[in-house]
C-alpha cells in the first residue's frame, strides 16, 4: 500500500514558528534594501527617477481642498521634510535619495525639533562612489565622527516583524507612503538593533546607543545602532 506523502505546500506551512518568523523579517529587510538599492543605481546610471508631485496637484486635478498644516506655508509651499533640515533643503532633491519626501497633506507630522537627537541633515550629507563591488557611501569628517559613539537617532518605525514589539528594525527621517515603498534613500535610515524591546507605534521613535557608519553593508545599509533603548 502506498503511503502517503506531504506535499511541499503543507510541508512549508507547517514548518516551526521561529523559522517562518526569521524567513519573513529576512525578506522584508531584503525588499527595503532592494527598494533603496534600486533608486541608488537608476541615479548612478543616469536613468531619470520618478517625479515627485508638487503640493497641491491633487486638488487642482481634482477640485478637492485639503487641509494644509500650517507648517507647511500653505499652497505652492516647498514640500516639507523631516526636521531639523536647512530651510530650502527640499527643493531639488530627487525620488529614492536624501531624507525623503514627506507630503505636507500627510495626516502624519514631520518630526518634531530636538536638540539632542542627530539630525538628518548631518546624516544625509553625503555622497557616493562606485567601485568593483558596486556603490559604496562617501562619509564626512562629521560622520565619521559619530562612529562608535553613543548617540540618539529619531525617527518613523518600520518593523521588520509582525509583533506589537520590535527588537529589530529601521528607523526613518519620513513615514513610509505605503507598506512596499521607501521615501527616501539607504541614507534616509537607520538600522535599529535593541537591548529591549520596542512597541511598535506611528508616532516619532527616538532610541540612544551605539552608534555605527557602515563603508560597504552587504544590505546596502549606511548606518547601524546597536544595544538601543528607546529614550523619551
């Protein structure tokens, strides 16, 4: 009598717990990477990235009014970035790089203005070469001057598992527009590695601890904490 044997579909599905978790957080930090690599090369290689909508094009398409933060100066204003950023900083700047674009008609703030968190515009100041192993970050004398130090970074959250808490994952100078995209570049964020857990939440995240530049991840990552507690 033949016996029966599991197909590879029920095979997978009941596969451990722990192993589909670790499966999962590996290809949704894959997918970020990929997303960022992506607009990284389309710029090295001069192939024209997407273009952003001016503020207010939804309504003049439409005839709709949206309400306008008043940070963000109204209608025509420049797009509004995550602070502290320089006045005029986001004019310019293209999709996939810098500190991203965040939509003055998001229902999400900017972050707010602090005085002992790094700011993005430090951050994100820098460039990039190419080399035989591909496209290699260019930090500044100020960066490189933060490696190894304790630090306090802020910004949005994407998790990297499906848990209320996260001891692993990213933060960013703006919000993610939706679940598979990336508002900025691999400069726009940080990888988070916590000492404790943190519950995941939509509102700004700010975490202090070792603080690291990355020459050349095998994600494309820039920088990296380490050994993160979540701060107030």
């Amino acid at each position: 009598m033949a016996t029966h044997q599991p197909s590879r579909l029920t095979t997978a599905f009941w596969q451990p717990a722990a192993r589909r978790a670790h499966a999962t957080r590996q290809a949704a930090v894959a997918f970020a990477l990929l997303c960022c690599a992506g607009a990284v090369l389309a710029q090295a290689s001069g192939q024209p990235l997407a273009t952003k909508p001016e503020p207010g094009a939804f309504e003049r398409a439409t005839g709709k009014t949206a309400a306008v933060p008043a940070a963000a100066g109204g209608a025509g204003a420049a797009p509004v970035l995550s602070s502290p950023l320089p006045a005029g900083a986001a004019a310019g700047i293209p999709s996939g790089t810098g500190a991203g674009y965040h939509n003055p008609n998001s229902p999400i703030a900017p972050l707010p203005q602090r005085n002992d968190v790094v700011p993005w515009s430090v951050l994100t100041d820098l460039t990039r070469k190419t080399t035989k192993d591909g496209i290699v970050p260019v930090f500044n004398e100020a960066q490189k001057g933060m490696d190894k130090t304790v630090q306090r970074i802020q910004g949005f959250m994407m998790p990297l598992d499906a848990k209320a808490t996260q001891t692993h994952f990213l933060l960013t100078s703006v919000p993610m527009t939706c679940s598979f995209c990336l508002p900025g570049g691999p400069e726009s964020m940080v990888e988070v590695k916590a000492k404790t857990p943190v519950r995941y939440s939509m509102e700004p995240v700010v975490v202090e601890g070792r603080f690291t530049v990355l020459t050349n991840d095998q994600y494309g990552l820039y920088y990296r904490v380490v050994d993160a507690v979540q701060v107030k």
